[in-house]
C-alpha cells in the first residue's frame, strides 16, 4: 500500500466508515447429547441445531476410568440418639366363654349288706384322744396347704401381668380357694 493510501485510512476514523448492511448471521439454538457409546472410555455424540435450522455433530472421547482411591480417614462417631419411648402395654384378652359341665356318672350298684359285724365301743377318753390326733392331723394337713398356696401366689405374682390375670380367672372358675 503507498503512503497516500495508508493516510486516508489513517485520516478517517473507523466508526464512519459504514457499508451495506449484510445478511444475517447463523446462531446456535441448541446443544444436546444425542448419544453415548462405549464404557471405558465413552464417546459422547452431541448435536448443535441452528437458527437457520442446519444441524451439525461432533464427539467428545472421554478419558478412561481411573482406579478408586485410597480410603480416607475414619470420621468421628457421631452423636448417641435418644432413646425411644416405651411401648404402650397391650391390654388383657376377653375372658373366654365356661366349658359346659361333664355328664353326672351312673349311680353304683347297691352293696350287700354287712353280716355279724359290731360297732367299737369307745370310752371318752379314748374318743378325746382321737378327736385330738385328727385335729392335729388336720392342722398339720392345713399348715402344708396353707405353705403350698402361699408358694404358688408367691410363683403367680412373679409372672406377668396379663399371665397372672389368666391364671387368676382359671383358679376362681376352678373354685379354687
């Protein structure tokens, strides 16, 4: 270029110097990921729509999957959760229904009649000293009863409650005492 050409460009600044307007340009509507191939590496294909509604592609090779690190550090232990309420208790089952009664036996046969047999006779002395030895007997008798029933109300308060309440009920159905 001479030197007069380089003045006139030197001479007229930049932003005067217009000429016709030109057609318009092509922009990207879109980016998307059309597909992937391959696992290690994978090849992305991905496709760019235009404005003037051309498409183009291009691929994109992943790198290779590396190994897994190292494990790291182990973290604190974390804080004890409270602790849970207690269940609510379940409430005793229905009492079930009484058993029918069993069939009243049949009546025995009558006995034969005693021959030539005699009645003891007893002075009151000798009836006062029985009487005494069956008092005793009986104490005694009641005595075990009465350790063997204060062992099994001692068992029966040791279980719980809704097995108590059952044995409770089998002993009154029973007629225990």
């Amino acid at each position: 270029m001479d030197e007069e050409t380089k003045k006139a460009y030197v001479t007229v600044p930049w932003d005067t110097q217009v000429g016709p307007k030109g057609d318009n340009g092509r922009g990207v509507v879109s980016i998307e990921l059309t597909s992937s191939e391959g696992t290690n590496p994978r090849i992305d294909t991905y496709t760019i729509t235009y404005t003037d509604g051309t498409t183009s592609t291009f691929q994109v090779t992943n790198g290779v999957i590396g190994r897994d690190g190292r494990d790291g550090a182990k973290g604190d232990k974390g804080a004890k959760g409270d602790k849970g309420d207690k269940g609510d208790k379940g409430d005793p089952g229905e009492k079930g229904a009484k058993g029918d009664k069993g069939d009243k036996g049949e009546k025995g046969e009558k006995g034969d009649p005693g021959v030539g047999g005699t009645v003891p006779e007893y002075d009151d002395t000798e009836l006062r000293n029985l009487i005494s030895l069956l008092q005793d007997a009986l104490d005694d008798a009641n005595a075990v009863a009465n350790q063997e029933k204060q062992r099994l109300n001692d068992l029966i308060n040791g279980l719980d409650a809704s097995i108590r309440l059952k044995i409770e009920q089998l002993m009154a159905d029973a007629n225990w005492v």
